[in-house]
C-alpha cells in the first residue's frame, strides 16, 4: 500500500498509484500461471491459519458502523466471519484450480495467401475497483484480477478500512513472496474523495473502472469516469409465481430470495403472482414473510388477501429496498408479469416458478435481464454459485460483459499474426 501524510499531493498520490499500477500489469503480461496459482493458494492458506487480525479488525469495523447508525442489513453485508472466511478461501482455491484464461486461441485461420490469423485472449490491463461494505470482495477483486493478468487498485468504504487493510496486507505479502510485483494490487488509503475524482481522469493509467456499491456511487463514476466502466446501477429483482407453480416450492425460494441475505444486488425485492393462484399462495406466504421480519407494500388486490398491510406506491415497484421489505402485485396474465418487470425491473436477476415448459420459454425469452432464472432462487445469480469461482460484479450492461464477471469477463483478445514474408498487392 502506497502510505499518505496529511499533505498529500493528491494529483501526484494519484499519478503514483497509476504509474505503478501500469508497471505492475506490464510486468505481469510475462508471469506463468503457476505463479499466479501458488498465491491464490498461499492466501487460502493464511486465511485459513491467521484468520485472528483480520477477524479483530472486522470487528473493529462492525463496532463503528453499528455507532453510525448502519442497518442490520448493510452490518451484515460488513461482517467477516471463521465461515465466511473458510468460504472466502475455498473461493481462492477454487479460482486457482480453473484454467488460465490468458493465451487461449479463440479462434483461428489461414489465409489464402498464407498468413496465419489467431485470435488470443489477453488481460485488460489496469483496473479500478470502487466497492462500499463488504471486504470479502477484496478478496475476490484482487485473485480474479491478478489471474487474468490485470493489475488492481482497490477503493473500499471508509466502513470497511481495517478489514480491508488487514485484508490487502495479506494479499501483498504473498505476492511478493512468490515473485509477483507487489503493485499488482493497491489500495487506496486516504479518505479524499477527489482521490477517486482524479483517477477517474486518468485514462492512460486505467482501462477499466468497476463501481460496485448504492446507486448514487454508480452514477457519479459514471459521470466522472474518461474510461470504460463495468457496472449495475440497482438489483431490483423479481419472482414471479405463475398460474401452474407449485406453490410450496415457490413459497421456499421466495423466502431464501429475500431473507437469506436481504442486503444484497439479487435478493428478491418484488414478488408477482398470477391471480389464479393469488388467494391460496399469498396469505400462507405473506404469514411465512411477516414471521421472518418482513414488511409487505401490495397492489389492492394483494391487500385484499393480505389486509393490514401498506398500500404498494410506483416508488415501491421501483425500489431496491435491501431491507426487509417486499412489494407484491397480483397480475393477470404471464405477461402482465413481463410487462411489469420490463417497466420496473433493473435488468439485474428475474425468476419465475412454474410446471409450464412454455411459460419458462416465453418469460427466459422475453424478459431482458443479465440473469433470468426458472424455479430457483435469485441468490443463484452470483459468480460462486454459477461456477465462476468468484466475480468482480455484476453487469447489467451488454457490453463487453453481462452478468456476474469472472475470470474470463477480465480479459479481451487481440489478433496474433505470423508470416513467412508475406507483402501486401
């Protein structure tokens, strides 16, 4: 970590992080990826063997969002824990254990007049990574970037800063342990939010910026950035129970999509039922919700199998609540169900619970969103569980990538061309 007085020149500060990153990836274009392997796995190990430091540092970090006022929700979101810990190991583990996804030859010919054209994956090259709350992503930012051959610098939230220091300390101790440059991963480490400002102005430092946090954070780098950026704006995420769902089964993956983890981009936020259904399903779910904590906000239709509840507003429908809240509306049709997430969704995760082979064809058809799910939770859509190993974010963009981004999603390609003499005519 590049250390900062209180008289930082924060251009210069900013100049300094850039050009030692771009070394660091230059640097990392010539690494095997056994290299890049025996870190990821010399991390697993001190997390699994040293887990006490970072663990008294979250600590520390919990104990001071919890004096500012923090939700349960987001404190959950903050919270390192021994099993979180052990799962943020298997991940690095996991990642290691997955092909190198630099040098594949994507695609590959010959020329009539003999040259040869291959098509190869490459590393992006510098990233910038903006994230609030969660220091587990650290970890996942810093193993999917150095795998693919990018250089990192990390910005987390002033919430999370011991964890994180104690965290980046890990990872740069290992990197120079087997040979890596230490720059390959940097965090930023003074409060400034012109620090961000200014390497959002950099574009010859940084390809890449990966804002990962609320809404207005997200727009701001959007705003400000003169590079490329990689985002999700909100995670207003739907299930909708159709007219031939089984019912149990959906009652069991709308609990785990909004209770699980309720402070999270693909918990469920909305819930939409077909009106064939809507007077067996929702007052047996709408019991199971309340008892775990949730507050309904429905259509009238909704109230009136559910009376006592809060009238749904349009800023409901729209909402990303990550809290215990759930707005609901009973709807007539299957595509009214589409018709409604085309209006309020956020292109992020939709579900649907049905027995239709054709229902799940039009609505995974039909609805555009980085991840449509049939019969199961919204929390599927995350790099782990759909076997990425981990992921840096979720896009909701179509370009370059959509959807949890990986190991692969962090990479490009450029065309490598071998002659024999060859002359253009």
């Amino acid at each position: 970590m590049i250390l900062a007085s209180a008289n930082t020149d924060l251009n210069s500060y900013c100049v300094d992080l850039g050009r030692r990153a771009r070394a660091a990836e230059r640097a990392l274009r010539l690494v095997s990826g056994a290299q890049k392997n025996d870190w990821l796995l010399r991390c697993a190990r001190r997390l699994e063997t040293q887990p006490d430091e970072i663990l008294r540092a979250n600590a520390r970090d919990v104990e001071g969002a919890r004096g500012q006022g923090l939700t349960e929700a987001l404190i959950d979101r903050l919270r390192l824990t021994p099993e979180r810990l052990r799962g943020a190991s298997a991940a690095l583990r996991e990642i290691a254990s997955m092909p190198d996804p630099l040098g594949r030859v994507l695609d590959s010919s010959v020329r009539p007049n003999g040259l040869q054209v291959h098509k190869v994956s490459v590393p992006l090259g510098v990233l910038f990574f903006i994230y609030e709350s969660r220091p587990n992503v650290t970890l996942d930012a810093a193993a999917l970037s150095v795998k693919s051959g990018n250089a990192l610098i990390l910005r987390g939230g002033k919430e999370a800063l011991h964890s994180n220091v104690a965290l980046h300390r890990i990872l740069q101790e290992e990197l120079l342990a087997v040979g890596l440059p230490g720059d390959a991963v940097q965090m930023v480490n003074i409060p400034e939010r012109a620090v961000v400002s200014g390497l959002l102005a950099m574009p010859e430092f940084i390809d890449l910026v990966i804002p990962r946090g609320g809404e207005g954070l997200i727009r701001r780098v959007e705003e400000e950035a003169r590079m490329q950026v990689l985002k999700h704006y909100r995670g207003n995420c739907h299930v909708y129970v159709d007219a031939s769902a089984d019912l149990e089964m959906a009652g069991r993956i709308l609990l785990n999509a909004k209770c699980q983890r309720p402070g999270v981009c693909n918990a469920a936020e909305s819930l939409l039922v077909h009106q064939e259904v809507a007077a067996t399903f929702l007052p047996t779910v709408g019991a199971l919700l309340q008892a775990k904590g949730v507050e309904l906000r429905g259509c009238p239709r909704t109230r009136q199998y559910l009376p006592g509840i809060a009238e749904a507003s349009e800023e409901d429908y729209a909402a990303e609540y990550l809290a215990l809240i759930l707005s609901v509306k009973v709807v007539d049709s299957l595509d009214e169900a589409i018709r409604h997430i085309e209006t309020y969704g956020s292109k992020h995760t939709e579900a649907i619970v049905t027995r239709e082979l054709e229902a799940a064809r039009r609505f995974t058809a039909l609805v555009d969103s980085a991840a449509v799910i049939v019969n199961a939770s919204t929390r599927f859509n995350d790099g782990g569980e759909l076997g990425l190993g981990a992921e840096i974010g979720i896009s909701t963009d179509k370009f370059h990538a959509r959807g949890p981004c990986g190991l692969l999603e962090l990479t490009c390609y450029k065309y490598v061309v071998h002659g024999d003499g060859q002359v253009r005519t």
